[in-house]
C-alpha cells in the first residue's frame, strides 16, 4: 500500500499461515522484489530467541535499486505487539529523489510502532558526543560506526547526523538502530547502535558476531585531527557537530557533494577570530579591540613575534593585552623572551626605552615585584653581572638602589679596576662599594687577587669593609681580620722587616680610635696585620709598631702568636735588631695563598682563642687605656695557654644580676649594682672593666626603653670616679629558662 509518497510493504504472520508477504496487491512487484533481496541479506524476521522486541525500535535505512532507480529503504523489524508472535518487517520505500534525513523522519511516522518511537533521553554532553563520533567514523570512511548507545538513543543520534551530512555521503552507510544480523555484504558500511541487555541475554552468540564487527569502536580525537589536516577543516567539523547537536538549519550554505567541502563552507560562514588570527588582524588594530584575550594568548604562544610586534605603537589595549601575554610566558622560562638588557644585551637601544614605558604605564607599581621575580634563581636576571648591566634601565623603572639593594649588586670589577689603576680608594668604588649588601665579603673576595696598596688605601678599604663599631658579631670580625691579614701580606710581600713594620705602623695609626677602647674593629685589623707579619718572618721590633700595638691593646680574641709576640717585643725594647730570634708557633707558619674561604677560617674560632699571658703582663703598663677583656658567651675567662703565668696574676670575674628592667629607666640599676659593689670585696678602684649584658629576642630590636636602659646604666657608671675610664661592653643574650627577656646581668673584671 502507498502512504503519502512513501510505498510500503510487509512480511508477517498475522493470519497464522505463516511468515509471508502481506497484502502483495498493495505495491508494485519490484517493490517486493526490493524488500525480498533485503530479508534474504539481513533485515530478516527478528530471530527467534528474542522473545519480543517492544520498546526497542529496530530500523535501518538503506539505499536499495527498486525498478532500475535507486531510492532509499526505511525497514523496521519487530517482534509482539502490532507486529505479531512470530514478527514482523515492513519496507517503507521513499521516491528516488527523497533524501536521507526525510526518508528516516517520514519512515519512522509511517511505518514505525508508535510505542517505538524514543523519547530524548540523553544529556547534552553525551549527545554531542556520540554525534561527533559517528560523524568522525563518517569523515575517515570507517567501514563499521558504532553508536554506543542502546536502539532508541541511537535513533536520536542518526537522525541528528543525517540531517547535516550531504546527500551523497549518507548513501555511502547503511544506518540502524540495531543491526540484529551482520550483513552478507562484505563492501556495505554500516552505522548502527548497540544491541540491548535484553537482546544480548536471549541470544548471546549473534550479539557477539554483531559487536565483532564493531570492534574498532569509535574514532579517536588523534585520528580525527590526523585526518583533518587542514585547520579550516577542523574548524567546519566543530560547527558540523554544533549544527547537528543543535538542530540548526543548514540550508543556506551552498549545496556540497563532499564532506570537506561542507566543513570548507561551514568553517567560512562561521568564521570566529582564534589566536592564530591574531597577526593577520594586527593590520586593522580597532577590530581586535574586541578581542584582547586572543591577542593576550597569541603572544603568550608566541612571545618572539609578540616582542617584535610590540615595538610599534599600537592602541593602549592591545599594547597591554600583547604585554600581559609576554609577560605570561616570560614567567614559564629562564629565557630572556624579553630582551632584557643583560650582559649580553647591554642597555642602550630603543626597545629597552619603549620596554620601559610599557611597564610603568601597563604595570606601575608591580613592576618591582616583576623586576624581583626575573632576578630570582632561574631568571633571565638572576645573573649578579646581568644585574649589573641592567642598573640604568632598572633606574628608569623607578628602582633605587638604596631601598631595592637586592637588584642593584656591586659590580667587584669596578673596585678591582679603580684599586689598580688608581692605588687608592676612590670616590667609584667607593659608589660601587655602597651599592653591596656585604662588602666585607665582596672584598675579601677580591683580596687575593690585588697588588699591594698604600697603608692608606688598606686602610679606607678596611674601614669600608666593616662600617659600623658596635654590635658586630664575632664572625664578622674574624673576617675582617682575616681581610687584614690578607692586604697586608699582598703589601709587604717584598719588603724588608723593617719598612714591612713601618707600613703596619702606618696602617694601625689610620685606623686607630685614640680615647675609644671599646671599639674591636682596630685590634682585629691590628691581629691580621700582625699575623702577616709573622707569615713572611718574625717583623722588626720596631719601637712605633710595638708601642702602637700596646696603646691599641689585646681581648680575649688575640691570636696566640700575636700575643706572644707583642710580650717578647715588649721585653726586648723598641731598640731591639732586626734579625730577632724567629718565634716558633703554628700561628705563623707561611701559608700558601689564601681564597676568601680559607681566609675567613684561618681565624681562630671564637671558643678557642686564648686570654693569653701576655695581656696580664700588660694590664700595668697600658693602665686605664687596656681594652675590656670580652670573655665571650661564658661568664668565665677562656682557658690560659700552656705558656701563661702564674693563676694568681689572672683578671678576675665577678657576676652581678640586676633582674627585670623597671618600667621607667632611671638610676635604679646603678644603685643595686653600687650597693653588690660594696658587699663585696672588690674595690671599684681595681676594675679592668664592666660588660653589661641585656636579655632580649634577637629576632626584635631593642625598644626605646630598653635602650635608654643601658645608657643610663652607663652614664651612672662613668659618672663614678674610679670606673670612668675603665672600659665597658655591651652583649645581646637570647633570654633561658632562668633570665628572661628584660633581665640585666653585669660583668666586672678586676685585678685581684
């Protein structure tokens, strides 16, 4: 029989005489014909051991030759309900000119059991999905597509496809819900869903010979990008998907036989800027003013081409959107995508100027936490000489080297340059030697290196290198004695005892404080000086050198070979001859050349310097101008070494805790230390000298009241006749389980 402009016949049992065609004067002969070739192939009556087929629509639509002309088939095979006990197949054929997606729509409302036709029933995302893996399937010509999904969801999904593909590629695949047998036809493809539980647990075995046919499973995402070479294809393949997902109409576009050239036309019609478009639309900046994000994100993917575009004057935007994306990529690397001025790149040209005012009109006050980042470990500017070759451009950001010192480094050529050609300190490494975070350190790197120099030089560079008197720890000062030690050696490398003495005299009297005692900075130069000295031989007791090495005077930090050797000049005179006897002690054996580290730990460590006996015998002779006797951490004097006098001529130590600080700093703490001093056998007038020591966080500076704390103290003290010229030191301890923070302790020595 015919409806509308569909023929359709039927195969069924329905009056018990069998599976026959039914009705067989409703239609041409070759319409039977057509549906007889086909139940001879694979759409055959449902197979037995599937029970019933209701709700699980079974349709395949195929292009078949009926009468000469080929036209497309809607089948549908069913089992129970209207289609009987023992099924049946109906054969809707559609005119030859029909195409795919209306021989499928009107097929399934004319020939289709109503309580068949699906329902939606996937989300949107597993929808999209599996339309993309058939058309994917379609675009490399599998032979076999699966739709993973069961027959009714499937139906949604063919119809979806159909509906955008052209004409000539749908009549390429047969397409079914549910294929129930595998075709006899070993050149047909086919599209078809998957067999339901049902439909696998009634007959296991056919299921798995259909499932085989599918085992490729679906395209991937790699094999699809390999087949669509071209970015417009890939392009059109993602508006394809979109259009048949979304139901949107395609027929404006121009008719096309082939699948690429639809995916041309949609890729065209549908054309969105990407990143990739970003340079070809750089000709017309206003356009891109839309499209910032893109450019940010092409020049993040091509931050070379970025640098070169950016050099141009473009609209303040697209300036920023370009920069922000370089900025980006900058991040990811130690490369220099920047062009940074380095030292390699030295500062100078006009890109480094433009550079400049991009940062500060795009990034203002984050250009320091930039500038920061590109100097940390990995950085294009993590190099101290890249550092250095940035310093003018670093300028034109607005960095000062006085509050960014980190980004401004000293540049140890120029001190080392101005040292040999000048010999002397000059005002530009002196500049450069300010910009250091350590010039101690940088010095005695540069220490080894030097020729000798002037006692005066020698001297502003020690000065230099350790600028402030108080409080300097105890590491540092064996530096700087070892950074004496080391100039001084270089300086008198060829020169005779006695003209080697007479420049160590001349350096101690430049860097003397007469009246101030308890700076230790002159008598650590005094020992590294000395220490030289000893090295090259024993030095001329010459009477300048020995009596400025008395008036300097001796601690607790005193080289042994130095004490020893100032107690026997002391003895032999300042008339003494050159060729004195040589002095035996490891102290002064002649050391090879020395490189900063070995310097610094050539210095005896703090825990094992001697108070040697040699500073007994002079506590008479220097009188009120002995320097304090720093006995450390300990609140004993250190141990004596094997050549020391008698115990019973040894300074003595008498302890005094004065508790907490009170709130209001007045003369309280004098008084309690004045009346301890009374209850005691000392006599004022024997005291060497005082070390107030202060409880205190060292991770916290000392607050106003805590300092105006100790001065009092010591103003009290030196305000007492028989303790104003003895000499007083001041310590910072981290508070214990017995002396907490605020706690004051005293410390006086004295001659018993």
């Amino acid at each position: 029989m015919t409806s509308d402009d569909l023929v359709m016949v039927q195969w069924a049992d329905l009056t018990g005489i069998g599976f026959s065609p039914h009705d067989r004067g409703s239609a041409p002969g070759e319409f039977w014909t057509a549906a007889e070739h086909l139940l001879q192939e694979d759409l055959e009556q449902p197979p037995e051991n599937i029970d019933s087929t209701q709700g699980h629509p079974v349709w395949t639509l195929r292009r078949v030759p009926v009468g000469g002309r080929r036209r497309w088939c809607f089948a549908v095979q069913g089992r129970r309900g209207p289609f009987g006990v023992a099924g049946s197949c109906r054969f809707a054929f559609a005119p030859p000119a029909m195409g795919a997606y209306d021989a499928w729509r009107l097929g399934r409302d004319r020939a289709a059991d109503p309580d068949d036709l699906p329902e939606p029933g996937l989300d949107h995302d597993t929808f999209g999905r599996l339309v993309s893996e058939v058309l994917g399937g379609v675009a490399l010509s599998r032979a076999a597509v699966p739709v993973l999904a069961g027959p009714g969801d499937a139906a949604e999904v063919v119809a979806a496809v159909l509906r955008v593909l052209p004409e000539p590629v749908s009549r390429r695949w047969s397409w079914s819900t549910c294929l129930l047998q595998r075709p006899d036809n070993p050149d047909l493809r086919v599209v078809s869903g998957q067999w339901p539980e049902e439909f696998r647990a009634a007959d296991p075995r056919r299921a798995d010979s259909v499932a085989h046919l599918f085992r490729r499973g679906p395209v991937t995402q790699e094999e699809l990008e390999t087949r669509l070479t071209r970015r417009e294809l890939r392009h059109g393949f993602r508006w394809l998907v979109e259009y048949a997902v979304e139901h949107r109409p395609i027929t404006r576009l121009p008719r096309c036989e082939e699948l690429d050239d639809l995916l041309v036309e949609l890729a065209h019609a549908n054309h969105r800027p990407e990143w990739p478009d970003v340079p070809s639309m750089l000709a017309s900046p206003q356009g891109l003013l839309g499209h910032l994000d893109l450019v940010a994100t092409w020049a993040r993917h091509e931050p070379g081409a970025a640098v070169r575009t950016l050099r141009d004057d473009y609209p303040f935007d697209i300036a920023g959107a370009l920069l922000d994306g370089i900025l980006e990529a900058q991040d990811e690397t130690g490369d220099n995508l920047l062009h940074l001025p380095t030292a390699k790149h030295r500062e100078g040209n006009k890109w480094h100027d433009r550079l400049a005012d991009l940062l500060l009109e795009h990034r203002g006050l984050g250009v320091h936490t930039l500038v920061t980042r590109w100097a940390d470990p990995g950085g294009p500017l993590a190099d101290r000489a890249d550092l250095v070759a940035a310093r003018a451009w670093l300028r034109k950001l607005g960095l000062d080297p006085r509050t960014d010192r980190a980004l401004f480094p000293a540049d140890d050529r120029v001190v080392r340059g101005e040292l040999e050609r000048y010999r002397a300190y000059t005002q530009a490494a002196a500049d450069e030697l300010q910009l250091s975070a350590d010039p101690l350190a940088l010095l005695l790197d540069l220490a080894p290196g030097l020729d000798g120099l002037p006692a005066a030089t020698v001297a502003d560079l020690l000065t230099a290198a350790c600028p402030t008197r108080k409080p300097e720890p105890m590491t540092r000062l064996d530096s700087l004695t070892a950074l004496a030690r080391e100039l001084t050696a270089s300086a008198v490398a060829e020169s005779a005892p006695g003209p080697a003495a007479d420049w160590a005299d001349d350096l101690l009297r430049r860097v003397q404080q007469p009246g101030d005692a308890t700076d230790p900075r002159p008598r650590r130069i005094m020992y590294g000086a000395v220490l030289a000295l000893l090295d090259q031989g024993t030095p001329a007791s010459r009477g300048n050198l020995v009596r400025r090495c008395q008036s300097i005077g001796l601690d607790a930090y005193v080289p042994a070979a130095v004490s020893e050797w100032l107690q026997w000049a002391s003895r032999t005179g300042a008339g003494a001859p050159y060729a004195v006897p040589r002095i035996e002690s490891p102290a002064v054996s002649p050391p090879a050349r020395r490189g900063p580290a070995q310097l610094a730990s050539a210095i005896p460590q703090r825990a094992r310097l001697p108070l040697v006996a040699a500073v007994v015998a002079l506590i008479g002779t220097l009188g009120a101008t002995t320097a304090l006797l720093d006995l450390g951490d300990d609140d004993t004097p250190p141990p004596l070494p094997a050549a020391a006098t008698s115990p019973a001529a040894l300074p003595s130590v008498e302890n005094f805790d004065l508790g907490i600080a009170p709130v209001v700093a007045d003369a309280t703490d004098w008084q309690r230390l004045d009346q301890k001093l009374q209850q005691t056998p000392i006599r004022r007038s024997a005291a060497t000298g005082l070390r107030l020591i202060a409880y205190h966080d060292p991770r916290q500076p000392l607050s106003k009241d805590e300092q105006l704390r100790l001065d009092d103290l010591e103003a009290q003290i030196r305000a007492n006749p028989p303790l104003r010229t003895v000499p007083i030191d001041t310590e910072l301890r981290s508070p214990d389980v017995d002396r907490q923070a605020g706690f004051l302790k005293v410390l006086v020595y004295y001659r018993p």
